[in-house]
C-alpha cells in the first residue's frame, strides 16, 4: 500500500466531479483523525466499483464512512475516504414479509419516517440513531433485550462492492450473509441492505431509580421479564438508575413525554447538566460525589409511552469515550461487581455512569452475541478527562469474565485474541481473502484485530 500514504499529486481522476481533496476527518469521541488523501461522494453504485477499481490500480486504500461514531480507529481512513452521503433512502419494501431494502448510507433517525408509510418499525435499535445503517451493522451495534439481537441480526440480504470493484449481492440462504452483516467494513462497501422489520408498535417506558444491590440481586429476574431492560450506575453512589421498557401493539394508546418535558429531561439535564458535572468534576474533583447525587437525584424517575423509536433513543451531545464488553449472560453481575470493586478501590473521578444491557444470542460470525445471551457492560470518560488506566483495568477484569469487546469501543485487543475467542473467526479470515484480496479496505485497526 505505500502508494497510499503519501498525497499522490500525479493521480489526476477523471471523476473528480465527485472526488475532492478533503479536509481533515474526526470520529465523534475525538480519539481518532486523519487526514484522508481524497473524499469520494458516489451516487451510483456503479461509482462505488469505480472507486475501488481505481484504488486497486493505484495500491490505495479506500474505507467508508459512517457517521463517525465510533470510538476505534475501525473507520480511520488510509487513502481514499468514501462517504455515502449520496447514497440514502428506500430502495424497496416487501410489505407481506415485512422487508425493506435502504440504501446503506442511510442514517438510523431516518428510517421511521421511510417505515411509517408501510406500518413497519425496527424490532429493536441502540441508545442513540445518529448512526448510518452501514455503520451500526458493520461493528454489531445493539441494544437491550435478551429476547432481541444486535441491528445486524435484522439484517436478511446485502449488496456490496467487493475489494475487487465488483458487485456481489449476498441473500439470506447464503452462509455468507453472517459473516457481512457484522463485516467490520473489511469485506466491501455495502450499497444496500435489507431488513426484517417488525409491524409498528409502541413502547411503554418506566425509568425509575432503585438501590443498586437490589438491582444486582434481581438481575437475571428483572432482564428476563422485561422486553427491554438496562440500568446505569454513577461510581460512588448506591442507586442505580433502571428503564423499563414493555412492547405494546401500534393501536395502544400513547402518553409521550411533553417537549417541555423532553427538552428539560433530555436536554437540559441528561447533556447540558452532565456537560457542567464534567467540567466542574475536572477543576474541582472533590465536588463529584455531591453533583452525582444531585444527577441522580434529577433523573431518572418518569413513566411514559411513544412510538418505539422515540423511546429508544435519546440525543448525546456531551462528548465521551467508552469501552464495552460483552460477557456471559449469567456472568454479568460478577463482572459488574468486579468492575463496582475496581472502581471504588481507585480514585478517578468518574463523572460517567456505567451501563449494562443485555442482548439474544445470535449465529453471525463476529457478533460479540455470537453463540451465547450476552451482557454488556459499558464504561464511559468524558472525552477531556484521560481514560487510558480506567479502560485498561476494565479490559482486565471482562477478559477474566470471557469479555469480548464491541468492535466500535476502546480495547486493546488483536487477532490473536479474536481467533480464540470467536469460532467462525478463520472463516471470516476465509472470506476477507475471497472478497478483498488486495486488502482495499485495510487500515490500521483491521491490521491489528483481523490481520494484514
Ligand atoms: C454517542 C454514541 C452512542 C452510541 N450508542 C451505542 C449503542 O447504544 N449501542 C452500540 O452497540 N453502539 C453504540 N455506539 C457505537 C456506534 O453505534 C458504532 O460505533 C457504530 O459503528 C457507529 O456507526 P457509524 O455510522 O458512525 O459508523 P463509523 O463509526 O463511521 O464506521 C464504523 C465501521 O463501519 C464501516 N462502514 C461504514 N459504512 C460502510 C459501508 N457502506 N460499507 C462497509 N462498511 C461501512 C466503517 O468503514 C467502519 O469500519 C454509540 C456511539 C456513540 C458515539
């Protein structure tokens, strides 16, 4: 690849309609930049072959981007950083199977409005929607719920563009298709997936604060019973935030939160507080243990109901880090218990709370659900407070649970670690080699998990 790292003044493109010099790319948590030799804004997915046909031609790289939302360097762009912002929207929907066929560049906050038409929703999506849909499936994006995966277990049919230029249409009776729909962006430029999507319904949210041992004890109990259920935990507090959510038909009716309320609950105190909790803790950290309380105190008690969409994720606008380990199901709470322990035997100023949710087992490749119910447990720095000991005593005590990191999270593992961990791994290897012999899409955080 050493055509790529350099700025290449001599290749002249001759679509440089749509090929730009760009400036410099950042991801979201601001652990990662670069500053891409070219941008390419395809249309077509005709161009997206000509893209890594031309990338191939030159020894360069290509990698498309997400939104950015990732806290690795998985969507650090080499060489050519293509965007599929032109690329969104609905390309088919099979409304008897309830199948719908988007565009991949599509963002997660823009399908409702593509599947409301057809009375369809997604069965069940992460914290936020800011997400491209390409993106979320790539690194095993998921939410909570032991009775429902990862977004890429929705995913029934893809097409990409492989390290080849060539297209390949990948269809649910293809074994293939579970090892794409989590692909890492290592296997092609996806240009469009199908979904299984699920009739509309409504979500009834409680989220309520409870003494935290209790939370732990009940664990198992409470997950099982709930459609979705997931707690937060401020580090020196004995309360644990918890939410609740209960699938209702889309003919229930709804009491959704009022603006005032959202704005106030969501904006207000959930980022414009949290954002002045972080500051404050910063130059005076010996006041975080009282805004905690007061945090804890503000949030985290209401009750109400709403399509599912509008209960499932919030807005995130205080930038952050994080690392996020999935474990065995049962194991959960141990886990939890060793990183509570850990924490309280450290003094690092934790202005983040520490989230658990759980997740289906599912049967794609590099699913961190992959073969067993999982719990994961997420651990968040604000992103100017230094994370590198918190994330990396974490790390310790989850690969001591079986801990296997999300792919789009802080961890320091590589291929080595992954060829244990994950029995399909050696056939995901398998089919890199067939779809990107040339390794288009490498850059140095495939290098590191998956191999050159
Ligand atoms: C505030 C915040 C909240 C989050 N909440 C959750 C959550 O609730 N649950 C969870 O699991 N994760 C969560 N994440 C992590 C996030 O969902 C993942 O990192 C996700 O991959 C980001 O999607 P993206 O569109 O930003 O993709 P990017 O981060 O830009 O890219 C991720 C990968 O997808 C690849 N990719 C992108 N487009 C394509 C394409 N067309 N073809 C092939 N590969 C492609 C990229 O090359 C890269 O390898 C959160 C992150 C943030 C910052």
């Amino acid at each position: 690849m050493s055509g790529a790292t350099g700025k290449s003044s001599r290749w002249v493109p001759s679509w440089e309609q749509w090929l730009s010099r760009p400036g410099e790319w950042r991801n979201w948590g601001r652990t990662e930049s670069a500053r891409p030799n070219y941008t390419a804004r395809p249309s077509k997915i005709e161009d997206v072959c000509q893209v890594v046909q031309r990338a191939v031609e030159r020894d360069g790289a290509v990698k498309a981007l997400g939104a950015g939302h990732s806290f690795t360097g998985i969507a650090r762009p080499r060489d050519v950083a293509l965007s599929l912002e032109h690329m969104r929207g609905l390309v088919a929907v099979d409304a008897s199977a309830r199948r719908v066929t988007l565009r991949a560049g599509t963002f997660l906050h823009e399908i409702p409005a593509l599947l409301e038409p057809h009375g369809l929703a997604m069965p069940n999506l992460g914290d936020i929607d800011r997400q491209t849909l390409a993106g979320a499936i790539s690194t095993g994006t998921h939410g909570t719920g032991t009775a429902f995966g990862g977004i890429a277990t929705q995913v029934v049919g893809a097409t990409l563009v492989d390290g080849t230029g060539q297209v390949r249409v990948v269809s649910e009776d293809d074994p293939h298709l579970r090892g794409v729909a989590v692909g890492l962006g290592a296997l092609g430029v996806l240009v469009e997936v199908t979904l299984q999507c699920v009739e509309a319904f409504v979500l009834e949210a409680v989220e309520s604060p409870a003494p935290l041992d209790e939370v732990i004890d009940g664990y198992l109990d409470r997950v099982g019973a709930a459609d979705h259920y997931e707690f937060y935990w401020f580090p020196g507090t004995s309360v644990a935030l918890t939410k609740t959510n209960t699938r209702l038909p889309a003919s229930a009716s709804t009491s959704p939160l009022t603006d005032v309320r959202r704005f106030v609950d969501d904006r207000v105190v959930s980022n414009e507080a949290l954002r002045a909790m972080c500051e404050i803790g910063r130059a005076a950290p010996s006041l975080t243990p009282k805004l905690i309380s007061l945090a804890t105190s503000l949030t985290g008690d209401r009750r109400f109901s709403d399509v599912s969409t509008g209960v499932f994720t919030t807005r995130r606008t205080v930038r952050f880090r994080e690392s996020e380990w999935a474990v065995p199901l049962d194991r959960t709470m141990e886990a939890f218990a060793a990183v509570r322990s850990l924490v309280e035997s450290r003094d690092w100023n934790i202005t983040f709370p520490i989230e658990v949710r759980a997740a289906a087992a599912d049967d794609l490749w590099l699913s961190t659900a992959s073969g067993r119910e999982s719990g994961y447990i997420a651990v968040h720095r604000y992103y100017r407070d230094e994370d590198t000991e918190y994330f990396r005593e974490v790390e310790k005590v989850m690969l001591s649970f079986g801990g296997r990191p999300h792919w789009g999270k802080m961890h320091t593992r590589s291929a080595d670690f992954f060829t244990s961990e994950y029995p399909r791994f050696g056939e995901f290897l398998e089919l890199r080699d067939t779809f990107d012999p040339h390794r288009v899409f490498a850059n140095d955080y495939l290098d590191r998990v998956l191999g050159v």
